[in-house]
C-alpha cells in the first residue's frame, strides 16, 4: 500500500490548522480578546545581569530561534545569555519574550501542547515557524509588528526601563527572532523613546520592516549558515534589486554591518553557540559570539554617551 498519498494529506491539514491557529492570535490582540501577559510565573525573573538599583548601561531583549516555547530559556540560548551576563555584568537582559506569540502565552503552558510536546514534539517547532511566516506576511505583519513591540515594552517596563531614559535597549535575535526584531523597532521607538540596536545572529527575516526607528543593525552570519542563506533567497526583499524594501534603505543608509563567524554553521555542534567547537585560537563558537555581542554592545554604549 502507498502511504505517502496520505501522509501528505495529514501533512497539509497539520500545516493548514499550524497557519489559521498563527493568525488566530494576532486577530485575538488586535480584536483585544487578550492582552500580552504581563506577569511572569514565581521564579522567573524580570532581567538578570546588572542590580536594579542602578541604571544599567543597556538592556539586551534575547529574542530566541523556533525552540522557544516556554518563558524560560532554551538550552542553546540559556547558554548564550549566561555568557553575555558573565562577560557584561553592567548589562540587564531579557530572555522571556515570546517572540512567536503575540499575546505572550508560551506554548507549554497550554495543556494540549504540553501534551504534544511528549507525543508530537515536532508540532511546537512547526508552530513557531508558521509564526515567522505570519509576521513575514504583508497583511499581517503591521499588526504582528504591533503585539510583540507591545509586549517587548510591557517587559522592559518590569524589569525598571524607564521610557525617554536615554538608555539603549538591545534587541539580540536569533534565527527567526530577527523577523519579530526587525518589526519591533518601530513600534519599541514609539513607545520608549529609547536609542536601538538591533544583533541578528543566523538572521532569518524577510528584510520588509522598516529599519528607520533602529540606530544601526549589526548581522552576524558565516558561509555555513545555509538556513539564513535560505532566507535572503527565498524573501524578494532581501534581494538587492528591490531598492525601496525596508533592508535595501537601511544598508544604503549605512545602518547594516555584517560580520562574519566563519565556520559556523545555523544550528548542530558548530552552530554560532556551540560551546564545544572550537576556533583556531583556542576560543570555543560561543565565546567568541558572546565576545563579539558584548564588544558591539559597548562601542554603541560608547559612541551613544559621546553624543550624549
């Protein structure tokens, strides 16, 4: 008997309930069913790093890839923001943001993802790339944009960002984090009045959002990163013949740098952050990752208080 007629039958109804439940939740914020979630769960803090009793020479909002589906942080990305608070302690950072899900709700407080999670895993994955999709999509993405901007805000306020402070806010992404990034800025420089920076690590977005509210972009990539190839070739507005498309005016502007992590690769033992693989100088990939987040942090910190 044939089973893949059916197989691909089952596949396209999953991907078809994955891409309606996507835009269910930015209809549901939007409709104001449901705001983001403000309060986090007992045990998980607001921002680590810097003491709360002084202003911190930045906040960093980690923006996690598709793993992310919980308020606390993935294994890879948990190693990640540790390294950053261990090599920065003058900095605050976030890792609780749900980037793929506009009012805040993390996939494994539902029960009836908790209860994929142990049959289906691979359905939460699914879940969260079908959200880059929805907040890639020209008739969605404004409102995305919106939710998650808003969400971001709500948290820096808990974690003691005052609005019109002065003090950068950091938008770290990684993988599909830089397409909820890219769409944040201009919703986060509405609300805060705050100076912007925004890393992309394996950067992963559709290059359509508008880049005018960020100071500069720094993207961190290598020539084993397939998947964020991927992405700058499947996304016409990553390509250099669409001048108008918001990517293409911010490196024309000068806002965009690249950096190159050569041999990463996007994900596996010599991804970005592995702390396994190791460089020529001795440096295991999430050293020098994290070395090279902190050193781009504080020469914006620096050029930022120069012209203050």
């Amino acid at each position: 008997m044939n089973w893949f007629p059916l197989l691909a039958l089952a596949l396209g109804a999953v991907l078809l309930a994955e891409a309606l439940l996507a835009r269910y939740e930015v209809m549901v914020f939007i409709a104001g069913w449901r705001t983001p979630a403000g309060e986090l769960p007992q045990g998980v803090p607001y921002a680590r790093g810097a003491d709360a009793d002084r202003p911190p020479d930045a906040y960093v909002v980690y923006l996690d890839g598709i793993g992310k589906r919980q308020f606390r942080d993935t294994r890879d990305g948990g190693q990640l923001v540790k390294a950053i608070i261990a090599g920065a302690p003058e900095l605050r950072v976030l890792g609780q943001v749900q980037p793929y899900s506009p009012v805040a709700a993390p996939l494994l407080d539902r029960p009836v993802w908790a209860w994929l999670r142990r049959h289906i895993g691979l359905l939460l994955f699914l879940h969260n790339v079908m959200q880059i999709f929805v907040a890639a999509d020209r008739r969605y993405r404004p409102l995305y944009n919106r939710a998650v901007g808003a969400q971001i805000a709500g948290q820096l306020r808990y974690a003691g960002y005052r609005p019109g402070s002065g003090i950068p806010v950091v938008l770290l992404s990684y993988s599909g984090g830089a397409q909820v990034a890219t769409g944040a800025a201009g919703e986060l420089r509405e609300r805060l009045r705050a100076p912007l920076l925004l890393i992309n690590i394996g950067g992963f977005h559709n290059g359509a959002n508008d880049l005018t509210g960020a100071d500069h972009l720094h993207q961190l990539t290598s020539a084993a990163d397939h998947i964020e190839r991927v992405g700058a070739w499947i996304f016409p507005q990553r390509w250099r013949v669409l001048r108008r498309s918001g990517w293409n005016r911010a490196r024309r502007a000068g806002k965009v740098t690249v950096h190159r992590l050569d041999p990463a690769t996007h994900i596996g033992r010599r991804s970005y952050i592995s702390p396994a693989a190791r460089l020529p100088d001795g440096r295991t990939h999430l050293d020098r990752t994290a070395g090279t987040v902190i050193a781009l942090i504080r020469a914006h910190h620096g050029a930022a208080a120069g012209t203050g």
